[in-house]
C-alpha cells in the first residue's frame, strides 16, 4: 500500500527528470528556459507529493495503532 501512496510523487519525478534532461540538450534559448522553469516546477511537486504520500502512510499506521479511550464516570469521585 506504500508504494501505492509514493505513486503519484514517482511520475512526477520522472516528468521532472526529462524535463530538467530536455533543457541541457534543447538548442533553443527560450526553449531551455521554459523546460528548466517546468522541471524546477515539477521538482517542487515531486517534493509536494512524496511528503503528501509519506503523511498517509503514517496516518494509516497510526490509525492501525489506535488505543481505545476509557471513560470515567462521575460517580466514582468522592466530592
């Protein structure tokens, strides 16, 4: 289920990844601004993402991890 969470942050890294690799190798002045712009853009999403996914993934456990809460009644105070 951990992997099903990192998903999304893992596609995003590789859009990132070629977009950041398209902007070495573009001969176009504008072209390699607009594709450093976007891999850096993607770069923050992945981030985004992977602290997104690991939030789940510890909410999830913690959920798995539940105590149950007692209730004490009024009744067992001497006033």
């Amino acid at each position: 289920m951990e992997f099903f969470a990192l998903l999304p942050s893992i596609f995003s890294a590789i859009v990132a990844i070629a977009l950041l690799y398209s902007a070495e190798k573009d001969d176009e002045y504008i072209g390699k601004i607009w594709c450093f712009i976007l891999g850096l853009v993607f770069v923050w999403v992945t981030i985004f993402l992977v602290k997104l996914g690991m939030g789940y993934v510890n909410d999830e456990k913690k959920v798995e991890k539940k105590q149950q809460t007692e209730y004490y009644s009024d009744d067992l105070y001497i006033y």
